[in-house]
C-alpha cells in the first residue's frame, strides 16, 4: 500500500509467513489469507504485495497463462506485487532448512538464473511508474567461502544480474533492484562488512564485469551496479549485531549504497543468566537456524550458529550480559518478563529516515508465526499481520 507520495514510500507484508513451495500453494494464500489483511488495513486502498517466490514458484510463474490468472485476480482485489523475497531457493516451512536456506548461494549459476528468472516475473507484473525490489541471500553462509576465487565467483554472479536487470529495464521500462540481506553469521554480516564488500568488491571487479559484459566504460558500468544493486535492510539482523539502526542506515547512505528495501522486524533479546536461558529454551525448534549474539559490559562480543548450542555454553561465559536471538517476533510483542524483542530499536528517528526517502519499499517480515512457542503466539494470524500493519503506520504516522 501507498503510505506515502513524496517521497514515495509502499509498505507490504512478507509472504514468507505463509507456507508453500508452489505458485498454486502461494496463490491460494493471497486468496484465503492476503485479502482478508487487506479487508483489515485498507479495504478501499490498492494493497502492495511482497511475494515470496521459490525457484519452483518463479519457474511456474514464467508461464504467460498462470500469470495473467493471478493477475487478474490482483486487479479484481486491487492488489500489486511490487517486491519478491527471493531468499530462499526452495523448502522454508514445515522441516528442517536451519543454514540450507542459503543454498545454492552467489557462487553457484543456480542463484543466478533463479533471481534472472524471478525478475522476468517481477518485470511482467510491475505497475508501470512503480520499482521493483528483490531481497536475496548475503552471498554466502560465512564459514562455506574459504578462498578468494569463490568471492570473485560471487561477484561475477552478482554483476551478470546486474548487467542482465539493466538490459531488462532498456526493453521493458521497468526499473528493478536486487537487494543482498545481511544476516548473522554470513559472509555479508555487519554493516562494516557490507559497505567493505561494495567497495573493494562490486564497485571494481563486479564493475569491471559488468563494463565487460555490456560494452561499457568502466564508470557507466558501477553506476549501473549503483542503480540496481544494494542492500535488502532487515531490522532484526542489524539490531542483533548490537547496531543502531539510524547510524546503519546512514552510513549506507554515506557510502552510496542503494537500500532496496527495508524489513521491519524485531529479534528477541534477554539478560544473560540462568532464569532467562531456561526461558529462551521455549524458542528452541528444529526449522530455522537461530543464530544468538552476546555482549559483555565492556563491548567484547560473542557468537552461537544456534539457540540449543549457545544454551550449551553460556554458563561458561559469566563476562556475558546482554543476549539477542535471531528469532522474528511479532513487532507488537510486548516484553514478557525475562524475554523482550528489539522493536525498540526501531525509534522515531529511524522512522523520520524511512519518511525521508531512505528507500521507498517497507516490508514487514515476521515468518516465524508457525513456530512461536504457545505461550507467546498472538493467536489468529490475519488479525496478527493486522496488528503489526497498525503498529507501523502509527510510528510513519500513516492513515
């Protein structure tokens, strides 16, 4: 939906919270569930759409046929697809995908040809006059890149998509950026870590690959890596990084990066100390990786792959004082004794960046809903995807 018009800012949900592999399995969400959100949030109002498309899902809506049925459905409900998770490749609901939703990663041509693929679907769907934004994996999972032929590997990737979204937008005039969402314990992890990557990495090599590729001078060519290649900015990963949010944001900024999109998501965070580890062990389940950071009262940081092995050791690191859990709660979620969420990072002024035109595609990804302990699960899921739409639009102060 339009929350703003100068500058533009749209805001969705990530479909990411309802399960399915398939086009027909996501289809019949936005049928049964999407549009009963929509009924709730803005009933009279065109509703922007975050798909969630695998690379069974994207290869499915390359067919002309399936993809007119949708949209058509779309116009009839006032609904329009304007920014595509394309994290994970397949599986994300109901079994095990802890560090697997990662693969194939940037170093594979499997990556590669599923977000060329999922633009082509994005492109033919776009509202003319709208961008669209795809949020991708962050390279890698950290500990699977070892060598520098595997980071130059990932940078050709990434430039072929580059290369390959520009000549879409010169035939198609639909502008689309690809957005590389750091995460914990992956090779893009920390803000420092990301802006050192475009600039050492992207702006030459990935640059240079691009000129090549297109037949470009090498300037035209990082202006292109510019316009269409950036950063998918996920409120829960910066905030576990002990990061302030504001400063984040602006020092992409700083540095030139595009913020393609930005999630609105809350981690869990807790005391480090015997009551709040028994209490955290509730969140502890065998789907997703849930990485945890800690940090001592002078700074030092300390890092967990997941929950159940962190819960293993922390009785070893006393110095520990503050815990953050890569576990997305519901942003309304008020603190519950021992275990509270970091959507209170998400301040006014970070608010007053997003209304400043920062990026202008807003996504709220809470995809855990199936897998919240029972104790703390907000019930009903529509009235909770509801719930969270209110909580934005107070804080931008939309209506």
């Amino acid at each position: 939906m339009i929350v703003q018009h100068n500058p533009p800012l749209h805001l969705t949900y990530c479909l990411n919270i309802h399960p399915g592999e398939s086009w027909g399995e996501n289809f019949a969400a936005i049928r049964e569930k999407t549009v009963e959100v929509k009924a709730r949030v803005s009933a009279d109002q065109w509703f922007g759409l975050g798909l969630r498309l695998s690379a069974q899902g994207a290869a499915e809506l390359a067919d002309e046929a399936t993809r007119e049925e949708a949209m058509d459905f779309f116009r009839e409900h006032q609904l329009y697809p304007f920014s595509v998770n394309a994290f994970p490749y397949g599986r994300f609901h109901q079994g095990p995908v802890k560090e697997n939703v990662y693969a194939p990663d940037w170093r594979m041509p499997e990556r590669r040809d599923y977000t060329i693929q999922t633009a082509d679907v994005l492109a033919a769907m776009l509202p003319e006059g709208i961008e669209g934004s795809i949020s991708t994996v962050p390279c890698s999972f950290k500990p699977w890149v070892t060598t520098e032929e595997e980071k130059i590997a990932m940078v050709d990737n990434l430039a072929a998509c580059v290369a390959y979204l520009s000549a879409l937008h010169d035939d198609t005039g639909r502008m689309i950026h690809l957005g590389l969402e750091p995460e914990p314990d992956c090779f893009l992890e920390t803000t420092n870590e990301t802006v050192s990557f475009f600039e050492n990495f992207l702006y030459r090599r990935g640059a240079e690959e691009v000129a090549r590729i297109l037949g470009l001078y090498r300037s035209d060519a990082e202006q292109l890596v510019r316009k269409h290649l950036g950063v998918c900015f996920d409120t829960c990963h910066v905030a576990l990084q002990f990061e302030d949010l504001t400063e984040s944001l602006r020092a992409y900024k700083s540095a030139g990066i595009l913020i393609s999109k930005v999630q609105l998501s809350a981690a869990l965070r807790a005391k480090s100390d015997p009551d709040s580890w028994e209490a955290l062990r509730s969140f502890v389940e065998p789907v997703y990786l849930h990485q945890v950071k800690g940090r001592t009262g002078a700074g030092t940081r300390f890092a967990w792959y997941d929950l159940p092995p962190a819960l293993e050791e922390l009785s070893d690191f006393p110095e520990v004082k503050d815990l953050r859990v890569h576990f997305h709660v519901p942003l309304f979620a008020a603190p519950t004794g021992l275990i509270g969420s970091t959507a209170d990072t998400l301040t006014p002024e970070f608010f007053h960046e997003l209304r400043g035109g920062v990026c202008s595609h807003l996504e709220i990804e809470t995809y855990t809903f199936d897998v919240l302990p029972p104790e703390i699960h907000p019930g009903d899921l529509v009235k909770s995807i509801a719930r969270e739409y209110s909580w934005v639009m107070e804080r931008l102060g939309a209506h």
